[in-house]
C-alpha cells in the first residue's frame, strides 16, 4: 500500500503529521492525522498563585 | 554577495519566538532580500525530507527554539546541527529549558495520568494513551517518544551562540540577524541579542537600599509603580536577570520573571535568585527569616521561572 507522509505540517503554530494510506487504484483509503506534541500545562500550572497562571499558559501558544 | 542561508525551526515551543521574528515589521523584507529560508515550518512549506537531503553543513545558520521536550525534538537538533555551519539556542526554552521544563517537576507517568486520565475536559472511559507506534490496518503510524526530563537545545547538539527571551525582543532579533550578516559575532558560546547587566541596572523604576521585611503577592496588593517592586516586597528576578529586553515586564507594571536567563556567571539561575533575594531580607534573627521567607509564594517556580532544564539539578528527584 502506497504511504504519503506530511511531516512536518507547516504554517500554523504547533506540531503536527499527516499519514495518508492510498489504494491499488490510488485513491485514499485511510488518513491519519496525529499530533506529536504534549507539554503538559495542565499538569505543571498545578498550585501556583494564580496571578501567575497567565504569565505562563500565555506560552501555551505564542502566535 | 552569496545571500545567507536560513533556517529556523521550533522544538517544544510556542511559536512566540518565531512571531517575535516577524515582528521586525517591515525589515523582514531587508531579511528577505540578505537570506534564502531553506526551512522555516511556520512560515513556509519545507518538510524533514527536504532538510535530509541537503548537503552537510548547507545552511549557514539554523535558529532553534522550544526545548527538547521529545525524541522528535532531539532527532530534528541533531539533523539541523549537521546541516548548519551555526546553530543558534534562540529564546528561553531552547537557552535553558523554559516554560516547558516546568515539566522536570513531574515525570511523564504523572504527566500522562493528569493529561489522558484525571483532568476535567478529559473524556477517556478506554484510559487509551498516545503510544510511540500504533497498528493500523494499512500498517504502522509512529509518535515521537516523550521524554521524562526537558532539556535545553546544548544538552543534545553542539550551540554556537544563544539569544535569551521569552520571546527575544524584535530590536534584539534584528541586532543578531545584522550580526550574522556582517558576520560580526562574538566567540563560539557567546550570549548574543541581550546586555551583559542585569535588569535592575536597565530597569526605570527608582531604587533605594533594600530591606525586605515581608513579601507581597500581585494578586492581594498592589504595587506603586514608581519605586522598585521588589522592594516593595514583591519578588522580582531583576537582580540576577540579565538585562537587553528594555524591561518590558517592568514598564507593564510587573515584576521580572528572568527570561533573559542569569547574566554571565551564574551556573545556577534558581540558586543565585536565592542568594540575591536573601542578601535583600532584614531580619533579627532564624525565626523572623522563616517567617519571611514562608511569604514568598512558590518559590520553587519562580526563582526556576525559565530555566529549570538547565539548572544544575535538571529535575525533581521522584
């Protein structure tokens, strides 16, 4: 089965592939689109004063 | 002249850094006209495949943002350090780790639990986590592999210069990129795009001598805007950050959180913050420091604010 890989996909803010799977006659039988990105803010903002939350989660996306 | 050839690339990062570029406003043309973007994701259509197929050495210059957060991260640094002739740790997050090294204070494991399994938003009855390769019918799709530590860019390639920010101010972009073009750079390890003093020496608001009795949190006070936060008693990095931002925290009527990393020197950030800090604190005696020192809130993320990754315990130990 032919593979088309997109990676990395390009002009936006973040990470992210494309896998597209295509058939005997070409066409496509199966896309994936995944996201190879975690950071984690949910967890490591966890307790702190809040005053400071948004001096950090304002780099969650700096677009 | 030969134009240069560019490349810019983000590993755990925001995207801040490269919007910080485009924010030299209209000298992006001057840019255009010095410099061919061989790869730039968020700007232009390049993939790996290309990058792969260039010559080593290709690019004159490869600036890298974001942490080594993943296998991904790690995997593009070393190929863009084979294919630069100068890389570049460009912001806080590939200089020391960053806001994602926050993240050393867990491990993956407790990571993953809270993200995939314990938030709120999260709806997960088959408890699935991302998995490096997953079986498909078609065949295998492949993750990277997400590290337990954070890591600065210089943990895993070779940097030849690095430009402090949270992002880099454009003015200071702008100092760096007429560097490169002139070819006018310091030595190899050099901090490049930032001063060699520290905030407090750039910062407007007015200073006497310090004496903290006590801390105060934004969040329950205020601060008056004319005299030094911190001592006012709001903890400010200023002392031990280095300085080139033009203050900008400071003129928008908060304190420092140290993006522009420590000044020459300092081996730990975190650890000279508590030095600096507890030089300033007026106390009696042990117990009277105590009770001060219990006033400052979360000490631990914000003496390490940006640079954690890079500090020299790298981590929590769990």
């Amino acid at each position: 089965m032919k593979r088309i890989s997109i990676d990395p996909i390009t002009r936006l803010e973040g990470h992210g592939k494309i896998e597209i799977f295509l058939n005997e006659e070409g066409g496509v039988e199966n896309a994936y689109f995944q996201i190879p990105e975690l950071r984690g803010f949910e967890k490591f903002v966890q307790g702190m004063p809040v005053e400071e939350v948004p001096r950090v989660v304002s780099r969650i996306c700096g677009v | 002249m030969a134009k240069l050839k560019l490349g810019s690339y983000w590993g755990a990062a925001c995207g801040g850094c490269d919007t910080a570029i485009l924010d030299v406003h209209e000298k992006i043309l001057d840019l255009d006209a010095a410099a061919d973007i061989l790869f730039w994701p968020i700007a232009v259509d390049f993939k790996y495949k290309d990058v792969e197929a260039m010559p080593d050495g290709h690019m004159d210059v490869v600036l890298y943002h974001g942490a080594i957060r993943n296998s991904e991260n790690e995997h593009i640094a070393h190929l863009l350090r084979k294919k630069s002739k100068v890389m570049v740790a460009f912001g806080s997050c590939a200089h020391l780790g960053g806001i994602p090294s926050l993240a050393n204070l867990y491990d993956k494991k407790q990571i993953f639990q809270y993200v995939y399994h314990d938030s709120p938003s999260t709806v997960n009855p088959a408890g699935v986590e991302p998995q490096p390769t997953t079986k498909v019918p078609e065949g295998e799709i492949t993750i990277p592999i997400f590290y337990d530590t954070v890591m600065p860019l210089d943990f895993v390639a070779d940097v030849d210069y690095y430009v402090p920010g949270c992002p880099p101010t454009p003015k200071q972009i702008w100092n760096v990129v007429e560097a490169i073009l002139t070819g006018n750079l310091p030595a190899k390890g050099s901090v490049v795009g930032a001063s060699s003093k520290t905030q407090c020496d750039e910062c407007h608001l007015k200073k006497n001598e310090k004496k903290i009795t006590g801390f105060k949190r934004i969040a329950t006070a205020q601060p008056e805007q004319e005299t030094c936060y911190l001592e006012q008693g709001f903890l400010c990095m200023g002392p031990i950050t280095r300085g080139g931002c033009d203050t900008r925290c400071q003129l928008s009527g908060v304190p420092c959180r140290g993006c522009y990393g420590p000044v020459d020197g300092v081996l730990d950030m975190g650890a000279k913050a508590i030095s600096a800090i507890a030089s300033v604190i007026e106390a009696k005696d042990e117990k009277e420091i105590e009770a001060i020192v219990a006033q400052i809130p979360d000490s631990l993320r914000t003496f390490n604010r940006f640079a954690i990754g890079a500090s020299l315990l790298r981590r929590k130990t769990l």
